[in-house]
C-alpha cells in the first residue's frame, strides 16, 4: 500500500491528519503557505504526542520516530511524489479550487486527491481538476487524534477504486469509515449536526427552553456526549454558521437555513469557547 501522504494545510485538522498518518507509519509532508503556521501546526503536532507518551499511549522513541516522518514546508511542489493528498484548507470552494488544480498539474497520475471538506460537494472541487475520477471525500472529525469516524465522500466522478484507496489510507491511521454514496452538501455528518443545532438555536432563540436544558434534553434523552449548543461553541458557531448556509443555498431545505440569533451572535464576535462566549460564557 501507499505509504507517502501529503497534507495541504497544517491548521488544527491539516497537523491532526498529518499526527495519526506519522504515527501509522505514513511518510508526511505538511503543507502550508507560512512558517508561522507550520510552526504552529507542528508545535500542535509535538504537544500532542507528548501527552501520549505522559499517558503511556505511546513510547518516546515512538513519538519521535512518528515526529520525524513529518517534513513541514511552504513548497507544494513537495507533494509531486505524495501517493495520498488531502487538503485541509479553509471551507472555501475557490481556495479549494485554487490548490486542487495546482495539485492536479503536480502529482503523480495514480495518486488520489482527497478533501477533508466538511460541507462542499466533492464534485464541485473535482470539478477544477482533469482528473476527477481519483478525487475523494476524506472528512475527519476533531481533534483528529481523539476522534474515530472518517466520513469518505463519492463525487459523482470518484472512482470505486479511488474509494477503496482511500478507506485503506483512513483504516491505516486507525478510524472507522462511513461512505456517503451521493455527493450531497453537507454529506451525512454535518447535514445531522447542522439540523440539530439550527433547531436548538430556534428553541432558544424562542424562549423555549435554555441552552442548558436543551443541551441536557439530547445528553440525557439521546445518550449524546455532548448537546449541540456545545457543539457549536466547540466547533465554533461562525463555522457552523458557514455550513448551514452553505446547505441551505444548496439544498433550498428550510431547516437548515440558519437562525437570526446564530447571524448576531457572528456578527457580535460571540462565536464559542475561542472568543470566550457563545451559547455559553468560558
């Protein structure tokens, strides 16, 4: 199997992606546009290894072996020999289209590109390479190491075997896959995620319940781990934001157009656990 992987984006899923593919034995390159990020990114990387190794999940010459796969650079000409890209940008289908067809251009014929795109159509990024048959979902779920479940996305072009190449890639770094056979926005996951929190966010907008309550409703009635009021000030309500609307302008489907409260809180800053305050105050 492919055992050399490229990761376009060394933000908190690019570096997670990048940390479990090092440490299943994968050759990475870790890609992004400033050093400063991958300063970040890799510092991430190491922190996290480090509390494995405190833990005893990990020995330290395995973390260092791990962390010593892993080559940051700002050059994307370093993924040309890469057999697995996944990109990890920013949820924008322009700066999306922007690298895959520069990678397209750059990589290898049989090497499969893949988007950890938690809401954008795969066709529609497919769409800006002359390959679009070896494009693929690939969403993992945050933080990457912690988390099981890789979503795999089929563009209406992805091959069955670019399919299968990549559920041996995601398998390899120890997660379990879903497969979404029809390319919807927002796929399975987020399409979920995204109908629960739009409807709590109404429920509380309204006055119906408290963010509290509504949170322990689904924590205690559904066995959640987490309510979606939560959720959304953990993944960030400008994100969640973003995804909502991006399947509403997709799908035309009423319940997952965005509540009022959501598009004030954006504009207010109040977006979560990383400004301090969101449906809850940190």
């Amino acid at each position: 199997m492919a055992r050399k992987l490229a990761v376009i984006g060394a933000g908190l899923m690019g570096s997670g992606i990048a940390q479990v593919s090092a440490q299943a034995g994968w050759d990475v390159v870790l890609r992004d546009v400033t050093d400063e990020a991958l300063a970040r990114g890799t510092g991430g990387i190491k922190a996290s290894y480090d509390k494995f190794v405190a833990k005893g999940k990990l020995t330290a010459e395995e973390a260092e072996a791990a962390l010593g796969r892993i080559t940051a650079t700002t050059d994307l000409d370093a993924a040309a020999d890469a057999d697995v890209v996944v990109e990890a940008v920013f949820e924008k289908l322009e700066v999306k289209h922007e690298i895959f067809r520069a990678l397209d251009k750059l990589v290898k014929d049989e090497a499969i590109l893949a988007s950890n795109t938690s809401a954008i159509p795969i066709t529609k990024i497919a769409a800006a390479t002359e390959r679009p048959e070896r494009v693929v979902g690939a969403h993992f779920f945050s933080p990457v190491p912690m988390m099981q479940l890789c979503e795999l996305v089929r563009g209406y072009k992805t091959s069955d075997e670019t399919l299968a190449t990549a559920r041996d890639f995601a398998e390899s770094t120890g997660k379990t896959c879903i497969v979404v056979n029809r390319d919807v926005a927002g796929f399975v996951t987020t399409r979920l995620i995204s109908a629960l929190v739009v409807e709590a966010a109404k429920l509380h907008e309204s006055g119906v319940a408290t963010a509290e309550d509504i949170d322990l409703a689904c924590k205690l009635g559904f066995g959640h781990a987490m309510g979606p009021l939560a959720t959304a000030d953990l993944t960030g309500v400008d994100i969640l934001l973003h995804a909502t609307s991006n399947i509403y302008t997709e799908s035309q489907d009423e319940k997952f157009a965005p509540p009022e409260l959501m598009r004030r809180m954006v504009d207010a800053g109040d977006i979560g656990r990383k400004s301090g305050q969101g449906f809850y105050k940190y």
